[in-house]
C-alpha cells in the first residue's frame, strides 16, 4: 500500500525526504496520477506538497512577482498583478486543460514534468523566468532555460522541490501574444504554441524582442532569427513571411499521434500571422 503525506512545513516535508528519498513527489497531481494508473508497481510513498503555505500565493516585491510554485493554475491566471504585467503567461495558463483542471494543476507540476508541450513554458521562456529550488541544504536559483533540460527531464536535484518562480516587472508598453494549437478547440494537448514578448519603445519600435515555441522540439525552442527580423519598426506582411521562414528553420519537431512533424512545422510560421492582428 502507498503511503502518502501531507507536510505542513519546509521542516516537516526534509524529515519526509529523508525517511522516504525515493518518495514521489506532488501538488496538484494531474500529471503524475495519470502516469501511476499504468505503473506495473506502486510507489512506496507520495509526497504531497498542497499544504505548504510556503509554496503558495503570488506576492510583489518592489520590480519582482514572485508565483509561488504550488499556487494553483486558476488563482495564478486571476491574479490582478499578473494580468497586468503577464497576460502573456496568462493565456498560457488559461489555456491549459479545463477548469477542474486548472484549479488543480500548478506551476511547479508543469515545470517539473517538463513536456515539450508545457502550456507555461513558453511564455516563462520569454518572460526570462528565475526558478527557485529549495532543499533542506538551502535555495538556489535557475534560469528557466537550465531548468528544462530534455524531455520529462528538469534540473531538479533530489531532494529539492520548486518553490517559488520569479519574474521582473516589464519596463515600460510591451506587446505579448501566446496561443496554441491543437487538434479540438478545448482541452487540447498542444500541438505548437507560441509565445512571443516585445517592449515597445517610445517611438512605437518592436525592441527586446523574444519568441519562443513549445511542442515542436525536445524543449522550448528559442527562435533567436525570427527574433532579430521582427526587431525594429512594427513589421508588415514581408517581413512577417521572413520571420515564418526564420520560425521553421528554427524548429525540430516531431511526429507522433498529434500531428505530423511537416504539419507542425507549418503551423510554427503561420501563428506569426497572428502578430499583425493578434485576437
């Protein structure tokens, strides 16, 4: 029989580590219950991170909004501060499965299972997102991308759990635009996203540019051509179709039940469409 525990505190969940280091971890648990209904063997113990208030709720600290990584989906995409600053990482959020889901699943889950269709990865890729890992041996600090290293696959040590992600307030007007494609309209596993971040200069310039895709190679794809065309002057048609050429050399995708790795390949170019008339 699995044993599960519910720490309360950082303190309580070290002595969980140390009595079990080979217990599985989780918060909302959409991901990893799934995985467990095939699991040939049940795992020792789960350790559940949902009553560590440590790991909860959004808070602002002078330029920097810090999300805590066990704060479900949901209240993470209602949050006034984010809506504000991120609605890029937003609709990453509110994109993500339906709304029983969402009011489960959290930010740390969806980093730690590191899917290359990870609705919040790519907008926390532009974003330039730090990720704070806790273990009984103190905090470090990662960029988002040394944090995703492969496929299922994070940086995470063990022992450490993600506690918290931060984010630097944007400096000035930006243009942010995320959307995803998949094989329904609802309740879709992507099959390509982008994200995309600019600042706006005084004089209405695209500067700062960053766009990065999910569910078309092994981790995010940071499209650093396409980011170069679209700098500058807002673009028009051309340089639009410049950019979607930039965006397939870019990506690595592959085939699998979803789609075909031709199919997402196009559909890398064609949301840049969207920049030009975003919904």
């Amino acid at each position: 029989m699995t044993r599960v525990v519910l720490p309360r505190t950082l303190a309580e969940l070290w002595e969980e580590f140390a009595k079990a280091p080979q217990g599985l971890v989780f918060a909302g648990g959409t991901d990893l219950f799934v995985r467990l209904r095939s699991a040939a063997t049940p795992p020792a113990t789960l350790i559940g991170l949902e009553r560590l208030d440590e790991l909860r709720g959004v808070e602002e600290a002078g330029d920097t909004l810090r999300l805590g990584a066990a704060t479900p989906v949901a209240d993470l995409a209602a949050t006034p501060a984010l809506r504000r600053d991120f609605p890029v990482l937003c609709r990453g959020l509110e994109s993500m499965g339906g709304p029983a889901l969402r009011n489960m699943a959290t930010l740390g889950g969806n980093l730690c299972t590191a899917s290359p269709a990870g609705d919040s990865l790519p907008p926390l890729t532009v974003l330039d997102a730090t990720v704070v890992l806790l273990s009984c041996r103190g905090e470090r600090t990662l960029p988002i991308g040394e944090f995703l290293v492969a496929p299922g696959r994070s940086a995470l040590r063990p022992g450490e759990v993600v506690g918290s992600v931060l984010l630097a307030k944007p400096a000035g007007e930006t243009k942010q635009f995320f959307e995803k494609v998949g094989r329904r309209r609802a309740n879709a596993i992507a099959v390509a996203s982008l994200a995309f971040v600019a600042r706006i200069s005084a004089g209405g310039d695209w500067t700062e540019v960053r766009c990065a895709y999910g569910s078309v190679g092994p981790t995010v794809v940071r499209a650093r051509e396409v980011e170069s065309i679209l700098t500058g002057p807002p673009p028009d048609p051309d340089r639009i179709a410049r950019a979607q050429q930039a965006a397939r050399r870019a990506v690595c995708p592959i085939a699998d039940l979803r789609a075909s790795a031709e199919y997402r390949r196009a559909v890398a170019g064609n949301l840049l469409y969207r920049l030009l008339d975003p919904p």
